[in-house]
C-alpha cells in the first residue's frame, strides 16, 4: 500500500487544523497508509519519524506562513534533511504542501515556493492544487480554493481567530479537497 507522510509545524495549532484536513482527505481514500507528523516546538522529529518519511512514497510538507515565509522550525526541519539529500534519499517520492496565515494574501505563496524548492532539491515531483480558483462574482467565501492557489492548499486564519474559528470552513475544506488530491496522485504514481 502507497505511504503517505504529512509533515507540519504549528506555532497556536491553527495550521494544525488545516493539517487534520488534509490528513482526512488523504485518508478517505482507499489504499493510502497515512501517518501525519507533528514537528515540536523546537522543529524536531524523533528518529522514528525521520525512519518512516525514509520509507515513504509521498511527503507534504506544511507551516505557517511567519513573516513572509515557513517557520523557522519546519526551516530547521528542512536543513536538517540535507542528510537526506546528500544520498538523495527522497528521490522521486511524491511531494505537496499546505500553508495558513492570517492575511488573505500574507505572503503564503513564499512558503509554498520555499516547499517547491525543497522538493526540486530533494529530486522529489511536486503536486499542486489542481483546483479551478472561485473567484466569479457569484464566489463566496467557504467555496472551495477561494483563496486561488495552484501550487498548493492554502487557508487563512483572522488574526483573532481561535484554532476553532481558524482556518475559515472553506479553507479547510480546500485542504480536504487537497488531501483527495495527492493521496489520487500518489495512487496512479504507485498503483497499488
Ligand atoms: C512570527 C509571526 C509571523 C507572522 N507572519 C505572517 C505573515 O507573514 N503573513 C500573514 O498573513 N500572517 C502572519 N502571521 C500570522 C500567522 O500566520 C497566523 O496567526 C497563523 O494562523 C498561525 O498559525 P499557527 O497557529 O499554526 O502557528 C504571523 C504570525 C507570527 C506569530
């Protein structure tokens, strides 16, 4: 069975919600073994962890977007898995990524292409969003990709939301969609 790993850090748990989103999404589809990481506060995974993304088949990465980029703790995350590219360890694993902040805008497609990058370095093929943007006049603000994003899932969270208020509905269903999106992907990448 295709493995499929997300990995994601959280500062308030708003992106941790959005991360559950992409999780369900991934895991209604049939014949995806899914195991979603939690980066700590200090941006460390256990070795176990660092062991089972080896032995993945798809990786999506997630984080806030901190002031116009990921948080230092997925960065240190990110620099800690040179050890992996040295022997380019991640090669051809299927790769995709989510991000929350809570502009609008706020910089999120920084973060994704931060991800894209890293991807490109680990020699990994990256999925984006495949989602049309409702952006007509009749759009609404729940509709799903709202927010227009093609290289991944995006969401926002106002400011004073609570991660019970936060990321909107719409966003997190965005994230569901998404999760469908890539678990599909990975399934035609490794049929079963
Ligand atoms: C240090 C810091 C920097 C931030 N920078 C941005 C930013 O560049 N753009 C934005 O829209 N929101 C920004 N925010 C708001 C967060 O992205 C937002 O609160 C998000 O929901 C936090 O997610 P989390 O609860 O998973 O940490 C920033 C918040 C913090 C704490």
């Amino acid at each position: 069975m295709p493995k499929l790993a997300i990995v994601y850090h959280s500062g308030y748990g708003h992106t941790a919600k959005l991360a559950e989103a992409v999780a369900a999404g991934a895991a209604s589809v049939a014949g995806i073994d899914l195991e979603l990481l939690a980066l700590d506060a200090q941006g460390e995974l256990s070795d176990e962890a660092w062991t089972q993304l080896d032995g993945m088949d798809g990786i999506i990465f997630g984080s806030p977007t901190y002031m116009g980029g990921a948080s230092w703790q997925f960065k240190k995350f990110a620099d800690t898995s040179s050890r992996r590219w040295f022997g380019q360890v991640w090669k051809d694993k299927l790769a995709a990524g989510f991000t929350n902040s809570a502009s609008v805008n706020g910089d999120k497609h920084s973060t994704l292409h931060y991800f894209i990058t890293l991807a490109m370095q680990h020699g990994m093929l990256w999925v984006g969003s495949g989602m049309l943007p409702s952006n007509s006049k009749a759009a609404q603000r729940n509709d799903i990709n709202w927010l227009g994003s093609y290289a991944g899932a995006i969401a926002q969270s106002p400011s004073d939301a609570s991660p019970d208020e936060g990321p909107l509905p719409g966003d997190l269903a965005t994230g569901h969609q998404f999760g469908i999106r890539v678990a599909n992907a990975l399934l035609r990448w490794h049929p079963a």
